[in-house]
C-alpha cells in the first residue's frame, strides 16, 4: 500500500523528471548507510534542488517542495548503487535521473485484474527476493 503523507505533508507525483549529479567528493562520504534521508544520492539532491528534505529508497525518492512531497520514481542504476553503498561497498560518482512517475505508476492509478491470473488455491505464487541489509522502504517503516 503506497504511503499518502510523510510529515503530515501530502505526496503528490512530481510533474517532471530531473537529473542529479553525484560528485565523487559526495560520493565517497560514508556516513549514512541504511538512511534515506543521509546517503550520497540525497545529499546530491538536497544540493541541486536547493531544498531541505529528500528520503531516497530503494524504488522511490520524496523530494520536499513547499507544502508537500513531491514523488520520483528511482533508475534501475540508482537503486544498485543504493543497495550496493548500504551492504558497505562504495557509491559510484556521476548523473541519475530522477523520473517522473508513468500513468500506471502515479498514485491512486487503477489497476485492472489480469483475467488470465490464476487464483484460488491452486493458484502457484511467485517467489521474490528480499534484500537484507539494505534500508527499509516507507511502507516496511513500524
């Protein structure tokens, strides 16, 4: 289930994709492993964005924007180097593109059921990975 606020603040589906380039003075800092709020990739944005708040994820990124958050959707190079710096190996320099979420990405999208999914108790389910060591996504928060 997709987070509605954080802060008390709305998240609204940011109106554009941005790029953010990681310096490799920022990169190299190694002082916020597991939170999305201290990692290279935040520092970077807080910088180019000139705002004051940013929580980057593994899938998502929430940039504050005045009196709400505005959602991004995380390249799939962004997030192996978030996994990779948050199990202690190191965070690669260079540009990233911070997307704008696609029609079916946005909140509140529907989803239409898929009419040849198989369901019931014979339906097989798939088996998926989860990442250990890496920092929890907001929906996994307690």
């Amino acid at each position: 289930m997709p987070i509605r606020s954080i802060e008390g603040l709305p998240i609204r589906d940011a109106g554009k994709s941005v790029k953010i380039a990681v310096s490799k003075r920022t990169a190299t800092q190694q002082d916020g492993r597991l939170d999305p709020a201290g990692c290279p990739f935040a520092r970077a944005c807080k910088a180019a964005l000139g705002v004051t708040k940013v929580f980057v994820y593994r899938k998502r990124a929430y940039v504050k924007s005045g009196d709400h958050y505005k959602r991004f959707i995380i390249p799939e190079a962004l997030h192996t180097e978030i996994v990779s710096y948050d199990r202690g190996g190191g965070f690669q320099a260079g540009e990233f593109t911070l997307k704008k979420p696609t029609v079916s990405q946005q909140l509140g999208a529907h989803r239409e059921r898929d009419p040849n999914r198989k369901t019931g108790p014979k339906a097989r389910r798939e088996s998926y990975h989860i990442l250990d060591g890496v920092r929890e996504s907001p929906t996994e928060r307690k």
